[in-house]
C-alpha cells in the first residue's frame, strides 16, 4: 500500500522493494533534500523515519510494525511525507509537484 502510494507521487523514489513492511525512498534530487525532509517528518512528530544510505544515497526508512495497523495510516503517513515534502520544495524553489501546499 505505502509503496502503490510512493508510486503515485513522481517526487519520490523507491530504493528497495518494500519487504516485512519496511519501506525505503527518497527525495529525488540531491541527498540534502531527503535530510530535509527526514528531519522535517521527524520534527512533525507525527511519523518517525529513520536516515540510511544505500549506494551514496541517502534514504529514508519508514517500518510499519503496530499489529493493528489499517490501510487508513498508511495513508495518513503518505499524506503527512506529501505534506513535508511540498514544504521541503518551496523551501528550496523546486515544486515538481501540483500537490496543494500544506504545513507540515
């Protein structure tokens, strides 16, 4: 489901297939966006991700691990990566995207 809703979005890069629920993408551009974006989720306080770097790409990791997890929160997660995300773009004058802006 996260990485049907990743694909959805031309801004983001699957780095791995999605296995035992755990998720690895980035920004595309420099890595320095995808720092900006993890710090932005993580300052949110609304999802925690955890930094990587695979092949001198830095990654984000996301893990789904609550037993009760429903298809709503990964969407709400998605929702919330869109939303830092489009943050992160007018930040740095690189809006590849149509989303409407929202505070992260």
């Amino acid at each position: 489901i996260f990485a049907k809703s990743l694909k959805t979005d031309d801004r983001f890069e699957i780095i791995v297939n999605v296995v035992f629920g755990l998720g690895c993408f980035h920004l595309k551009g420099d890595n320095i966006l995808t720092e900006k974006l993890l710090s932005s989720l993580n300052d949110s306080g609304q999802i925690h991700v955890v930094p990587s770097m695979l092949n001198e790409v830095f990654i984000i990791r996301i893990v789904v691990c609550a037993k009760d997890a429903l298809e709503y929160d990964m969407h709400i997660a998605f929702q919330i990566i869109q939303t830092c995300a489009d943050g992160i773009m007018i930040e740095d004058n690189k809006d590849l995207s149509s989303t409407p802006i929202k505070q992260c």
